[in-house]
C-alpha cells in the first residue's frame, strides 16, 4: 500500500513519477466551474469549464471520439439534461445531445446517474423526486433511451416514499441494474435488482437489524451489489458490505482506515478497481483509497489529495 501526503504527490507529480505502475491513469474530480484531474504520470490539469453548466452528474469514462476527453452528464438549464464531452486539458464543453425531463419531476433532486453506452443507443438511469407529490417526496427510478436518430424516451417507475436511493450498473453483466435505498421511517435498506432489457424487478430485498449510514454509495461487479458506508464500530473507517440476496444480510469484504470521521463519502468504479474518496469537517481535501476488487485490498491511499473536498470525483 502506498501513503503519499499532498506535498509529496505535487512533488512526484511535477517530477513525473507518481506511481507509475499503477492500474488507472488518474484521479479527478468534476465541478459546475472547474475539471481537475491527476495523472499517475504526473501531469496536472484545471481548466476552468467553457461554457460552465448549471449542473453537473456524471463523469462516464475516457471519451473515444474526443482528444483528452470524458464522456459527461450535466445540465445547462432547468428541466433539461445534456450527454456530452469534457475537454480535461482546455476545459471545453461540447454537447451531444440534449433531452428535456418531465415536468413532474424535481431537477434540484436528480442523482444517481448511471450511463451504458451502445454502438446504436444511449441509455441514462437515474433516480428524481415526484414534485406534485402530496404523502411525501415520492422518489422515482428514471429510464431515458436515445436512439441512433437522436429519438429519446423516458420510463419513469416510482420506488416508494421519503427514502434515499442510489443506483449501480453492473458493466459486467449488461442487463443487470441495482438500486438500493435507504428508508428515513424505518431506518433499513432496500435493494432491488432491474432487468434492464424489460424494466421488471428480478429480486427484491429489505435489509433489516444492519447498521445504516445516510452517507452511503452503491456498486456492483461481477453479479454482486455492494454497499459502502462509515464504519458501525469506528468512526474513522470506512466499510465495503456485500449484498447476498439468498440469505438476506450483509457481509463485511473490506474495513478502510481514514484521516478523519467522513462527512463526504463518494466512489468512482473503473474495470475491477475501486476509489473510495472521503473528507471531515475540518479535512480541506479528501483522502482517496484505490482498491483492488479481486481481493479488497487497498493498492493505493492517498491523502490530502490536491482536489478540492467537494463536487464529483472519479477515476480514469
């Protein structure tokens, strides 16, 4: 494992040497003003976003039809939701295409995006409160398919009320989408598995008697849904549970050590590795832990890196 504070990344990084064996290319994180991004050969990028949007979802991986590129999800105005690419290097922003969301739903509340890219498609899964809704916020899975002719549809199946939810697409298995939600009535979580080819619910799960975290992310792999939240024991780690739906509970895979009680948790899944980024309140930038999924163990930890403790984060 390798512990590097941020005075010594900024030093490697302006040297060239910052882990060069390592299985991803960097780490960033994706802001309405500003993309920065670390390379793991050392490059820093900054730009600040020309034109900047209102709003920003998703950063979806290394872009194969622009130059130093991310394929994103954001928002330039209320009630609309634009695919496009992220220039890292420059910071140009170039729509692709643009879809209007329904008027029933809260644009303040989207989250949860998950993109699949298809040589004749692109689909976008998301989760949107019901804003017309009278007996609680009523949160919604959001479904929308572009075709080839730029023609889109959106699907809009409601989940339950005054629940938090979060959504994973497992890239290995490409019919397989997990969401997992947690009650603010009956403090437990909710995990249902999609199949993606006819919007039907294959399992259903409530998981009861774990400890819950309001900060918690979702992802899944190889068939599994995972679900990552602070520690029930200590307050300054971080655990990976794994969801099995035969026997209804939880298991433990993976405990990671951090700087400071988290008040921030987010996570960027690329092939089979995983980055669990986390800040506290008086940690100005996040600390970020690479690991390796066919064994759980951290390969990289990263502390005070140079990214500012908020915005969206990924790695590439």
């Amino acid at each position: 494992m390798k512990s590097i504070t941020l005075f010594v990344l900024l030093c490697l990084c302006a040297l060239g040497i910052v882990n060069s064996q390592s299985p991803i290319s960097g780490y960033g994180n994706l802001s309405p003003y500003t993309i920065q991004t670390l390379t793991t050969n050392g490059q820093i990028y900054q730009p600040t976003l020309n034109p900047q949007p209102q709003d920003v979802y998703l950063v979806a991986g290394v872009s194969e039809n622009g130059t130093d590129s991310f394929n994103a999800v954001y928002s330039n105005q209320i009630n609309q939701v634009t695919l496009g690419l992220i220039n890292y290097v420059s910071g140009a922003i170039s729509d692709v295409f643009t879809f209007s969301i329904p008027v029933s739903l809260s644009q303040s509340e989207l989250n949860g995006f998950q993109l699949v890219q298809k040589s004749d498609s692109n689909t976008l899964y998301f989760l949107a409160d019901d804003i017309y809704a009278w007996s609680g916020e009523t949160l919604n899975l959001c479904i929308t398919n572009i075709n080839s002719e730029n023609e889109f549809t959106t699907t809009i199946l409601p989940l339950g009320t005054n629940i938090i939810g979060q959504l994973a697409f497992d890239y290995t298995a490409p019919n397989d989408l997990y969401y997992v939600g947690l009650s603010t009535s009956y403090n437990q979580y909710q995990v249902i598995l999609y199949n993606t080819e006819s919007n039907t619910q294959k399992k259903t799960l409530t998981l009861n008697g774990i400890s819950t975290d309001h900060l918690f992310k979702t992802f899944a792999y190889r068939g599994t849904v995972y679900i990552v939240q602070t520690s029930s024991t200590s307050e300054d780690v971080i655990s990976i549970l794994s969801v099995n739906f035969m026997s209804a509970n939880t298991i433990i895979v993976a405990n990671i050590k951090v700087s400071s009680k988290p008040n921030v948790i987010d996570i960027s899944l690329k092939d089979g590795y995983l980055a669990i980024f986390s800040s506290g309140l008086k940690q100005h930038q996040p600390d970020a832990s690479l690991i390796d999924l066919s064994n759980f163990k951290v390969i990289e930890d990263l502390q005070g890196l140079a990214l500012p403790n908020y915005s969206q984060y990924f790695i590439f």
